[in-house]
C-alpha cells in the first residue's frame, strides 16, 4: 500500500512583513499616481503651443524651468472644449513668447531636480533590495529557489506514526529476522523494561541480505509497530556537489530524530556512505564522502538509545563497510534478512494472493517449489506478471498456467514468436534441447526436467529446457556436480551423435560446465590429481548469490597447468558420459526431438511418456 509522507522541506512562498507591506503599496500608488497625472496632460508640439498663443487659444500656462503645462480651449461643435496640454520650450526667453497674449494668465515654479534625482536613484535600489529579500528570506526558510542555502538540511522523508500502515503481519518468509527486531519494537513502546535492569539497546542495527529480500520493508514495519516516526534516507542522499555538506546533512538529520524521538532512522544502502576509507587509488579521491562517515561515527558515538532513537541501516555488500561502522558501540548487532525457505515462499506468496483473484488449481507448495531461490520482490513480481497475463484474457481469476507462464516469462525471457527459424536450425535446437533432457533424465538425483522448448525467447536463447529444484539444497556433492556437467554437455553430444557437426548453440553450456570444473578443482579439492588445496583467492563475497574467485597469482606455471588440464580432464570426462548416454537412447532421442518439432513444447508427464515408451538399450551407469 502506497504511504503518504510528509515533506519535510515543502517548497511554500515565504510570507511578507509589515514593513514590505508598505514598500509594496508605495510603489503602487507612486506607479498609479505618475499614470494618472500623465493620462491628465495630452502632449502638444511647441510650434503647435505657439499657433494656439498667436490665435488666442490658450486660456493658461505655467512654467517650470523649460517645461510649459497649461490649458487650451478649442471649439467643435459650437461647444468650447478646454484640454490640459504639456509641451518643453526651445531655447529661447519664454516671457517674450507669453507677452504676445494680452489676456493669457500665466505664472512659473522653481524647478525641483533635487527630488526627481532622488526618485530616480532610489526607487531601483528599493526595487532590487525587495527583489533580493524576498529571495534570501525564502531560501532561508524553505530551502527555495534551488535551495542554495539549505543544502546542508537532511532530505530525509519523515513518516509520522499515523502514516505507516505497514506492520509485522505484511513481512513473511523472514522469521527468524522478526523475532531479532520484535526487541527494538518492545524497547520503543516500553523503555522501562529494560532500564530497570541496565540494560541498553544496540545503537544501531545493519540488516545484512541480498537485494529484494524485503530490509526496507522490516524497517518500516517496525516503525509501524512502534508507532513511532520513521525517518528514512538513502546513503547517496548524503553526498552533494559541495564539500562539507554531507556531514551538515548528517548532523541535521540525527538533530531532527532528537526532537521527535521515541523515532527511527533508516538508512538504505549504507554501503554509498559507509565504505571503508583509504581504499581509493587516487589520494583525496573521496575526502567528501570520508567526511560524512567521520559525522555518521561521531554522531553514532554522540547519541544514546535512552532518548529513544533507534538507527536502522540495510545494505547488501557488508564486506566493503569501514570496520569502524561495525564495532561495539555503533553497528554492533547485524540481522541476515537472507532468501526465504519452501516455507517462507509459501507465507509470502500468502501475502501477495490476498488480494488476487485465483483459480481453484492453484497450489501454493507447488508455486513455492517451483521458485526455488527466489526472493520476497521476485516473488510480489511474479505474481503481479500472473495478474497481468491473465488481465489480458480477460479472464475471472488468476490460473495455474498464468502462474507457470509469468515464471516462464522471468526465467527465460520473453517469447520472441516473429523469430523464424529455417527448417535445419530448428531440428538443430529440437536436438541439442531434447540430448539435455534425456540426459537429464538418466540421473535421478539432478534437478527435474519440467518443459522443453524450441520457442525463442530472450535475447539469444533458440530454446530453453526448463529445470528447477524441487527443494531447497545448501550443498552438492561430487556425483551430483559431474552428473549436472553431463546434463550441460548433452546439447553439444546430441548435435554430434545426429549431424555429425557442432553448432554455436552450446556455448552457454559450456561456460557453466567449465565454471564448474574449475571450482571442483580450485575451490573444493575434488580432484585426485591437484589435491585438496585450494588454488582460489576470495575476491568479492557479495550477497547478490554470486560469487567471485579469481585464480592465485603466487601459484608455478607447473600448478597452472596441472589445473587447467584437471579442468579440461573434466569437461571431456562429462562429454562422454552425455555421449554415451544417448548412443545408447538414440530410439528416444529421435522420438522426444520429433514430437518437439511437432508441438514445439512438451511437458515433463509427455517426456516421461516418450522416455519409456521408446525401445532402448540398457543406459550406462554414472562414472563414479
């Protein structure tokens, strides 16, 4: 459910004071006053204001300095119109031109320049000092106008207690996490529990996890179990283009958590504020960002959890964070928020059908088995990518094959159906898919064949056969690893069984056959010949599920080359075995690639019908 937040920094118009109320209302009526005595006069040409004096049309003038103002009578109609006029004398004595009109009323006024000069330099000052205060005292106050002068305020968003409708019930798959955080809800909503005994509350709490697996989601649960005040951040909000604002950024923000406490502060993605220092190559590369981290551990030092502010922090690369964010007294209490189980899968996919439309076919241990390693997100995607497919029917509720089909969708790709492929090429694919199948198959321990497809989808894939593990494993053994190399060779061994040629279709395969050669031989000491010792150096554990190692530079060139040839050894071990394996099903090799070709994607129960049904000699026993 979306949440509404309350802004902090609300862009509002700063209001005006009393005395920019009367600068203001000056300035108009001088502006209203100077049009309407310019509207009064009409402007007349001085040789005109000299025919009107010779033809006694001017009843009165007044002159001050070169400047002639007066009245002018004029006739039309029968009817004496009299008009104001206005007009600037040429250099010549104006008394003689005025004795001309024996009758004229006339007089003159001392020329006030001092006053009009100081109009004319004041009023723009008073302009621009208007213009300027206004600017300055909204930057000031709201952070307007770029916010050039409070770029040193927190961005954190605030969520008051009655804006965070999120509680422990919206989290599943993560118990264990739960009951870890179910203290800090207690310590928020009774304090004295704990301060009877002494007791202290961890100042801050990392919840360590891959991406997806719901840490944001347990924060603002447990702010909304507290029902207290969430401020949440993110680490690269911290860092700006000007030094020094992100430790005035910090310092705002644990401000701010001290006038509102009991509260939280949640700081997603610490590892953008909180890596560790001196590893950049380039000196002074990152002074900006060390000097935010030396305010977040100042601060963290500074403040105490008696006053009821608790500092929430997710990330999941913890292995690049300063050691100093993760000693006592700081980070000193870290929560995996890791992959949910069968289990878990089951209790988030509970969370997410609430309220959806489903069929009466849908199981959800069958769904959960399916979507083995699947995190919290992967899952809310996938059964929104169901709702979707099964929208666009127009059907009355969410269906089995909706299911399998967004899970398809995700894994795979997306069906490229305008792809055509020439005859040749699609007996190639129905081949090289149904040599991993049946291989596949003979192994009873590797995971499940669930569907074989010739069907492009993705960016590259021609054909895909689909196989999931129907449960949660954490380790494999040595058997299962050669026989799952076997299941990746028997593409590129069916293309050469039944053309005789090999094609570009197994690459893939082969890049994950020989990965998992090089572990078996560098990392897990299952090969005889190079020994169990480990010839791989850790280079980066994140927790994303991959892993990477890189081989050790301080080994001979004699060790190097015994490896490479264990690998090699390996790969060609599995090739034969796959080979073999259909030599000796060749009848069902034939039968599973037709049928594909036929129906272009077959199921497990019509493989399985195919496998056995087909006349085929004894299979070979696994290479132990």
């Amino acid at each position: 459910m979306p949440e509404v937040k309350k802004d902090t920094n609300p862009q509002k118009e700063a209001p005006l004071d009393g005395f920019q109320y009367f600068l203001v209302w000056w300035l108009v009526l001088i502006v209203l006053a100077y049009i309407f005595q310019t509207a009064q006069y009409k402007d007349l040409r001085y040789s005109e204001f000299l025919d009107a004096l010779k033809n006694d049309k001017v009843i009165e003038v007044s002159v001050k300095g070169r400047e002639i103002s007066g009245t002018l009578s004029t006739t039309a109609s029968g009817k004496e119109k009299r008009t104001k006029f206005k007009t600037v004398a040429i250099d010549q004595p104006i008394l003689k031109v005025l004795e001309q009109s024996k009758s004229l009323k006339y007089s003159a006024e001392p020329e006030d320049n001092n006053w009009l000069g100081i109009a004319q330099f004041v009023l723009p000052l008073l302009v621009i000092w208007f213009l300027i205060s206004r600017f300055v005292k909204g930057v000031r106050e709201e952070g307007g106008a770029g916010g050039l002068l409070s770029v040193g305020r927190s961005r954190a968003r605030v969520y008051m207690e009655e804006d965070i409708k999120v509680t422990f019930d919206d989290v599943a798959g993560v118990d264990e996490a739960k009951e870890e955080l179910q203290e800090i809800v207690t310590f928020l909503r009774e304090p004295d529990r704990y301060r009877r005994l002494g007791g202290k509350l961890p100042k801050g709490v990392l919840l360590v996890g891959p991406p997806g697996t719901g840490k944001t989601l347990l924060a603002r649960a447990i702010a909304g179990e507290a029902k207290v005040p969430f401020f949440s951040i993110s680490g690269s909000e911290f860092v700006e283009l000007f030094v020094g604002v992100g430790a005035a950024r910090v310092r705002d923000l644990f401000e701010q958590a001290k006038a509102k406490a009991p509260c939280i502060i949640f700081i997603d993605e610490l590892d953008a504020l909180g890596r560790a220092r001196g590893i950049s190559p380039v000196a002074g590369g990152h002074d900006e960002k060390e000097q935010t981290l030396n305010q977040l551990l100042s601060e963290l030092d500074g403040f105490d959890t008696v006053g009821g502010v608790i500092l929430l922090a997710a990330t999941n690369r913890p292995e690049i964070l300063d050691p100093a964010l993760l000693r006592a007294g700081r980070f000193d209490r870290q929560v995996l928020v890791d992959r949910p189980d069968k289990v878990g899968r089951i209790a988030i996919l509970k969370v997410h059908l609430k309220n959806v439309k489903t069929a009466d076919d849908i199981m959800l241990e069958e769904i959960a088995a399916l979507t083995t390693g699947f995190s919290g997100a992967d899952l809310a995607n996938l059964v929104n990518e169901s709702t979707l497919l099964a929208a666009r029917r127009n059907a009355d509720a969410v269906t089995k094959e909706d299911v399998v089909a967004a899970f398809e969708r995700i894994v795979a790709g997306l069906e490229k159906k305008n792809r055509l492929l020439n005859k040749h090429e699609r007996e190639v694919v129905a081949y090289h898919e149904m040599g991993h199948a049946l291989v596949a198959l003979h192994f009873p321990d590797t995971e499940p064949v669930q569907k074989v497809s010739i069907i492009p989808r993705g960016i590259g894939a021609l054909g895909y056969t689909l196989r999931r593990p129907t449960e949660d494993r954490f380790l494999m053994s040595k058997q299962e690893l050669l026989n799952k190399m076997s299941v990746l060779m028997g593409g590129r061994a069916a293309e050469q069984l039944i053309f005789h040629d090999a094609s570009t279709g197994a690459a893939d395969d082969f890049a994950k056959a020989t990965e998992i050669a090089r572990n078996m031989v560098t990392r897990y000491g299952m090969v005889d010949e190079t020994g169990m010792v480990t010839y791989s150096q850790e280079q980066s554990p994140l927790l994303n599920g991959n892993l990477g190692f890189n081989i050790n530079h301080d080994l001979s060139e004699k060790t190097k080359m015994d490896i490479d040839d264990a690998v090699k050894e390996l790969v060609h071990q599995a090739y034969e075995r796959a080979e073999s394996i259909l030599e000796n099903n060749k009848s069902a090799l034939h039968a599973g690639a037709e049928l594909l070709l036929q129906k272009e994607t077959i199921t497990e129960e019509e493989l399985n019908k195919v496998f056995k049904t087909s006349p085929q000699t004894k299979c070979l026993e696994p290479a132990r």
